[in-house]
C-alpha cells in the first residue's frame, strides 16, 4: 500500500493540470514507434529492399552480358560458316581457271599454254570435221582431270559455240557412266538464260542431277565462261562455258552441323538474294524449308530480319557474294544462362541471409521481456503472486507488463478470497474418499472371505479368492517394476484359473519356458495378451481352446510368444492393429470395450523402457489362430545384462 501511495503521490506531482496524462501518454506515442512500425522497418531496410536492389540491377547485367556475348558468339559463328562457303567455292573456282592453262601433253605448235582448249574445240591444226572422236576424247581427258582436282566435285560439263564447230556438248562423271538427258541437263543449268558476257564465277542454285543415269545426287553448279584471249582486251570471242556440278552435301552437311550445335535456323543466299539453303527456318518440317531453295529471297521479300523472338546475326558477303543468315530464338537462348542464374541465386541467398539474420536480432530483442513474462507466469503457477515486472519500455511490451502486474496483483486477492479456501475443501474431501477405499481394506476384506471360505472347507471358493486377491495385489502395484518371467507367467495361470472357473474349463494353457526364474521382465505384459487372446480368438471360435507360451532366448535378445488357436484375423483387422502399434493413437472403442488396449499398452512400455527396436508384433490366420510375439532383451532377475561368458553358455 506504501508503494502505491508513494507512485500515486509522484503521479500528483507531475500533473500540473486537467488533461495532463493524456498528453504525455501522446507525447510517447510520438517519440517511440509502436512493434509493428519497427519489425516492418526493419525487414524493410534489412531485408526488402536490398533484395529488390540486388536483383534489378542483376537481371539488368545478366541480360546486357548475355545479349552481348550472344551476338559475338554467334557472329563469329556466321563468318566462320562465310569463310567456310568461300572456302569451297574457292576449291571450285581454281579448278575452273585450269580452262586457260590446261596442257594435254600434245604438241599442236601453240605458242600459249592458256590457248591448249581452244585448239581441241576447234580442231586447229588438222580437219575437226574429220577428227570429232579425237575431240571427244580430249575434252573427256580434259573434264575428268578437273573432277580429280577435288573431291568436292560431282561431274565436269562444256558446252562449246562456235561458228567452225556448232553447239557441242562434253560431259564427264567418275560417279556415273553417262549423261542420258541433254535437254534436262541444259534446263536445270540455264543455259538458254547464260549471260555470256559474265566473266566472273557464276554461281546455280541447287539442283537435281537425275540427268545422268545414276539417279538421286543433289547438287549446285558453278559455270566460268571460256573466251579466246588472243584478242584485243575486252574483245574476246566467247568459245564455250564450263560447268562443274558440286556435291551439295558438302555445303548443306557443314551448315547443317551448325543448326544442331547452337543456332535454331541458317539461311545461305548468294549475291543476287537466291537461296541455297534454308535449315529449319519453319520448323521441324524440313520440307517447308526446302521449297526456299532456288526462291529469290529479295524479290519474293523472305530475306531473314529480326523480329519478335527470333534474332537475325548475318555475315557476308563473302568473297563469291555468298551471304549467311542465323536465325537465333532468344527465348531458347536464354535458358542457357545457368551461370548468371547461379550468380543470381547467390545474391538472393545472401539478401536472405542478412533478413534472417536481422530478424534473429530482432526476435531475440522482441521475446526476451515475453520469456520473462513467461518465467513469472510460472511462479504464479506454482503460487508466489508478489511479482512485479519492470517497467523498461513504452511499446505494446510495456502496456503489456502493466497488465500483468495488475493480473497479478487481482488474482492474488481473488485467489485469496475464494479459490485457495475452496481447493482445500476439495482436497480434505478427496483424501476422505481415497482414505475409504485404501487398497488394504480391500485386500483384508478378501483375506477374510477367504478364511471363513476355509473354515466352512469350501476349498473352490478359497483358491478362487485367493487367486482373486493376489491378481487384485499384483494389478495395483506400480507398473514400473521388474519382476521375473515365472511371477509373469503366475498371473496369467491364475487369470486361466478363473476363467475356467467362469466357463467350466475351457481354455488349456501351455508353458514353455526354461529359464522364467532368472528372467527379467516388466510387470504386466503378458496377462493382458492372454486376455486378448481368450476375448477375441478363443471366445468368438467356440469358447474352448488352448494358449501356448513360449519364451526363449535369441542371442542378446528374449523373445516371448504367445500363440492362440482361436478365429484369427483376416488382413484388414491385422492391419488395423498394426497401425494402433506403430501410431500415437489408443485403442478403438466396439463391444468388448477398448480393443487392443492392453496389448498397445504394453507395446508402448517396452518401447519406452528399451528402444524402438523391442516391442509387440502380431500375427494371424483367419481360422487357425493368432501369434503375438514380445521381444525385449535378454536381462537376468539381478537387473544388469548377462556377460558373454553367460551368453556363450546358454547357446
């Protein structure tokens, strides 16, 4: 009471007027923040905003390096493709110059060796009306050693126009045995549409070359015009025009290998738009994309550009006009980045870390008024009420502290006043009732029974108490204790005792177990089982049967099994009791009151007493009975384990 007249007396001395406590509990409210302003600042500033941080400005690099290293990679990918078409086209083009200095070893009194096909064209030097085998047979001498020049080549063709000789046609193929359609050949070549006033490399899109007898090869060709340079410069008589058909597996398989190794699409056209090759441009249906080949991409208005998701890196054009286009599907591409991902990820985690690691801080400072609010409510709870917490703070803690201590304080005088008076009257009531049935009068009252049973030579009704009176004993001692297997084993003879008191001798018991006086065992496991046993195998069969009980050692373990040859189980019911034992759940309650009970019960102890690998298992046969069998380990009546001598004994 001093106390709270010295606190009311301070109060009155810094109230300097009407209204004045109000203000200043505002006035706090204004300097401190409450709990809630200070967690969601602080994961804020600690957490929140380093993150979002940390990942704009991350996402924004990942994607401008990637980007960047994306474009070089497969820029540099695209000239290496150029250079490798140029590479090709070049092979080609020094084979077709072999025109001007082809030398067939004949003496024809030239004074020029680029003049050598000129002379066999036109039969220089002797009649070529009379001589056309001869020619034939040079310029075939002539075609196969350009297909030999390379293997890139497929067959050599000239066709040579002049006023001496006509229009004459040379065809020549190591891989087929004869040109069999002259009018297809000049068809897929143009010869009707040749410019022959082009002096460079001419370039024909891919073709068939179903023009000789061996069917089936694809090819492309490139033609070099042939003059006689004997002439004035820029004078020159056009002879004829050399035709070489390359293999195009060697251009499509080389942009080919590029497709599955990076870029999504590859387009090659030459110098005037035509393409030549289109590798996956409209997906998987590669006929879809050759019916691109030979089309004018310019005119036609299908030249690649980027768009959307795909990406368009060209290079070119390369020494023969030849351009090359990749088509790159950036959103494929960008999966890729599993780098800059990690990188990522490890910003966040430590974004993360520092957020925990505040929060902690946070917490810890938030809950150590909490735990020792906790610390005082367990005083309370063991009865000591003069607590007082301390008022260190002016937040929701603070508040909250002022409540307890006048929770306190109220139910010290409640306590006081009614419950404590109260309690004790209970108490004196139920020591009173506990006094009246105190387990000694019961078993006297017994003894007694028993006793006037003996005088009166009522032998029956004397086992029958006697029985009674030492189950009774032994039920309501402490479960705790150990005893030995053979007291076990007592109980449940004289629990078969009375029950075939009951029902006339119905149930046979059988025991096998050598060594029950010197084994340890718990109290109380085995008579619930044997009541398990009779309840619901033997009594549901026919009221009549027989339990076995075994009990034998194996190895550091004894294990007990007590078998019935009543109804069984069928699976589900098995099952059903399998998971009551491995659950946390007690017994279901049916007809017979709680079943399995007993048998969870003790389940429950020997797991406690010795591990989760000791306890009851169960088995049945729907019809032939039921085996529940205890293992726990072996321990002799002294309480400590047999040593290995022992063990090597028993075995």
């Amino acid at each position: 009471m001093g106390k709270e007249k010295r606190t009311r007396g301070r109060g009155n001395g810094r109230q300097s007027g009407p209204g004045a406590p109000g203000r200043s509990a505002e006035k706090r409210r204004h300097r401190t923040l409450s709990l809630y302003q200070r967690f969601a600042l602080t994961m804020i500033a600690a957490g929140i905003l380093p993150m979002l941080i940390v990942s704009i400005v991350l996402l924004s690099r990942m994607r401008s390096e990637f980007t960047e290293s994306l474009n070089d990679n497969y820029l540099s990918a695209a000239r290496y493709l150029s250079y490798r078409v140029d590479d090709v086209l070049e092979n080609v083009d020094t084979a077709s110059q072999y025109l001007y200095s082809y030398d067939d070893g004949t003496d024809r009194n030239s004074t020029a060796d680029y003049d050598t096909i000129r002379q066999i064209l036109s039969g220089e030097n002797y009649d070529y009306s009379e001589r056309k085998e001869e020619t034939a047979s040079a310029m075939t001498r002539f075609l196969s050693t350009l297909t030999d020049s390379t293997t890139d080549i497929f067959a050599a063709h000239f066709i040579c126009n002049s006023e001496e000789t006509g229009t004459r046609s040379f065809h020549y193929s190591p891989y087929s045995t004869y040109l069999e359609n002259e009018d297809l050949f000049r068809s897929e070549v143009g010869w009707s549409r040749l410019d022959r006033e082009d002096r460079k490399l001419i370039l024909i899109p891919p073709h068939s070359s179903d023009y000789f007898a061996t069917k089936g090869n694809r090819v492309f060709t490139v033609a070099r015009n042939y003059y006689d340079i004997r002439g004035a410069v820029g004078q020159e008589k056009y002879v004829g025009t050399l035709y070489l058909d390359v293999f195009y597996n060697r251009l499509s398989g080389m942009l080919q290998s590029m497709t599955q190794n990076g870029a999504d699409a590859i387009v090659m056209a030459d110098g005037n738009g035509v393409c030549y090759y289109a590798g996956n441009v409209s997906g998987p249906d590669q006929s879809t994309a050759d019916s691109l080949i030979g089309v004018n991409l310019s005119e036609t208005g299908q030249v690649p550009t980027s768009s959307g998701a795909v990406q368009v890196i060209s290079a070119g054009p390369g020494t023969y006009g030849c351009r090359i286009y990749l088509l790159v599907d950036t959103v494929s591409a960008f999966r890729q980045i599993s780098s800059l991902q990690l990188l990522a990820v490890a910003l966040l985690g430590i974004s993360i870390g520092i957020l925990i690691l505040a929060s902690t801080l946070f917490s810890r400072q938030l809950t150590r008024p909490i735990r020792r609010m906790m610390d005082s409510l367990a005083q309370i709870g063991q009865g000591n009420f003069d607590l007082s917490l301390p008022m260190e703070r002016n937040d929701e803690i603070g508040v909250l502290s002022e409540r307890f201590n006048e929770m306190s304080r109220e139910l010290k005088k409640y306590i006081n006043q009614s419950y404590l008076a109260r309690m004790r009257q209970t108490e004196a009531e139920l020591t009173a009732l506990r006094s009246q049935i105190y387990p000694h009068f019961l078993y006297n009252t017994l003894e007694i029974i028993r006793m006037t049973a003996v005088e009166n030579s009522d032998e029956p009704v004397a086992e029958m108490l006697e029985a009674l009176s030492e189950q009774i004993h032994y039920l309501i001692g402490p479960v705790g204790d150990k005893v030995p297997l053979s007291r076990e084993l007592d109980i449940v003879q004289k629990y078969i005792y009375l029950l075939n008191c009951r029902i006339h001798g119905k149930v046979t018991l059988e025991i096998n177990a050598p060594e029950a006086a010197r084994i340890e065992v718990p109290r109380l496991i085995l008579q619930p089982i044997a009541e398990n046993a009779y309840v619901h195998g033997i009594r549901p069969k026919n009221g009549s049967g027989i339990i076995h009980i075994d009990a034998l050692r194996q190895g550091d373990d004894c294990v007990i099994s007590v078998m019935d040859n009543g109804s069984g189980m069928d699976e589900a019911a098995l099952q059903g009791i399998r998971e009551l034992l491995a659950g946390n759940r007690p017994g279901i309650k049916n007809q017979d009151n709680w079943q399995s009970i007993g048998l969870k019960n003790v389940h429950d102890r020997i797991r406690y007493l010795y591990g989760d690998s000791y306890g009851v298992t169960v088995q049945s046969t729907p019809g032939i009975g039921t085996i529940v069998e205890v293992r726990l380990p072996f321990r002799t009546i002294s309480g400590g384990e047999e040593n290995h001598a022992d063990n090597d004994s028993g075995r």
